[in-house]
C-alpha cells in the first residue's frame, strides 16, 4: 500500500510567493526526503530530512518532520517560473532499500 | 557525463512481445533501483539490488526479470508485454552508506503497448 499522501493534489501560485506541500506517511521512518520532478523527466533529490530532525534548510527550500503527526511538509520561497513540477516526499522505512514516494503535488507557478 | 542514463527512451511495442530497458550508472553506487510510474504519477518499486544480488522484489509479475551484471548495470526484461505494462520506467541508484544523498534517477523509458 501507498505509504506517502500528499496535498494539495495541484497547487497554482504566483511567481514570488511561498508554496507549501505537505506529506503524510502511516509507518516509522529513518529519513523522508523530497524530490523534484520536471515534466517528462526523472526524479531529482532536494533534501533528506532524519527521523531525529526536525526542520532542514537547503537555500530556498524548508522542511520540516513531525514523527509524532507522521508528516512533513516541504516550503518553497520565493518561488519562480523554473519550480513548476511535481514534488514527491519519499520515506526511507528500516533500512529496507527502497523508497517508498507519496503520490505527489504538482506545482505551478504563474509568471 | 549522465550519472544515471537509461536506453530506450522511448519504447512502443505490441502486445505479446518481449523487450529489454537498460540501465547503467557511473556514481560507483552499490544499489540500483527500478520503479514503474503509472499514468497518475504514482511511483512504485519493483527491484532493488544490491552490490549484484537482488534485494527487493515486489509483487511483480514473473514476466518482468531484472539482470545485474554488475554493480554498474541494472536491466529489465519483460517477457509477453500486456497493455497494462504501459508505463514510464525510472532506473534509479544510491549509496548504502550515503543515504544523506539520496537517489539519483534516469530520465525514464516511456513504455506503450499497443
């Protein structure tokens, strides 16, 4: 079963503006990362965030993990034109060797 | 250099044949991935290998046979194609002992049976 929900579904801002995408998982994790998606292309790695962590910084990006809600969202600021793709959160289960991704949001951003 | 490069890009077939994706990578990563994405986007693993020796396998049918060679190939054969394999194949990679990096993906092989 899908580990990852994520919402909104689709997003649709203004170039300038903060997006915030956030991501629910049912099982205890070692790491939740997010990745970035253009369309037609493959997946690219944004940040990994630990299970003992609780907010990441990585330039524009800010994430942060609650274990005991099971969530974590993913801030975009300042978002421009080139950030429009999908963004996947992703949980890092056991040390299992797999990723298991949410279903995803898709972000537009209007010029 | 592509860090994950995948070969076809592009594959449309008819049912009931049998076709292969390939997969390398030159990050000198241990473990190599294949996830299927579906039309709604929904990734999915389906193989993991680690250093050669296949890790994961999850639920797939036995149509679908992955081959490692070695630690820098990952290739998948799927055997009597059905319209619901129609589907974009993401090759992916990582280190075990580097995880803080993550995966590192191809551009995907769009598969459609017809």
């Amino acid at each position: 079963s899908q580990q990852g929900e994520e919402d909104p579904q689709a997003l649709s801002i203004q170039e300038g503006e903060n997006a915030t995408m956030n991501c629910s998982y049912k099982t205890s994790i070692n790491n939740l990362q997010w990745y970035r998606q253009n369309s037609g292309r493959g997946l690219v790695h944004l940040i990994l965030i630990r299970s003992n962590e609780r907010e990441k910084h990585s330039g524009r990006l800010r994430v942060t993990l609650d274990t005991s809600k099971k969530s974590s969202s993913l801030l975009i600021t300042a978002s421009r034109a080139a950030d429009t793709a999908s963004y996947f959160c992703a949980t890092d289960v056991d040390s299992s060797y797999k990723l298991i991704f949410g279903s995803g949001t898709r972000l537009l951003v209007r010029p | 250099d592509t860090a994950v490069s995948q070969t076809p890009k592009y594959l449309v077939t008819q049912m009931g044949n049998d076709k292969s994706i390939k997969c390398e990578q030159n990050l000198g990563h241990d473990t190599m991935y294949w996830y299927k994405q579906d039309s709604k986007k929904f990734l999915k693993i389906m193989f993991s290998y680690n250093n050669k020796e296949l890790i994961i396998n999850e639920t797939v049918p036995n149509r679908f046979s992955p081959k490692s060679p070695d630690k820098a190939h990952l290739n998948l054969h799927i055997n009597s194609l059905e319209l619901g394999d129609s589907a974009v194949y993401f090759c992916a990679s990582s280190q075990q002992w580097d995880r803080v990096r993550g995966y590192t993906f191809g551009s995907g092989t769009r598969l459609t049976v017809v």
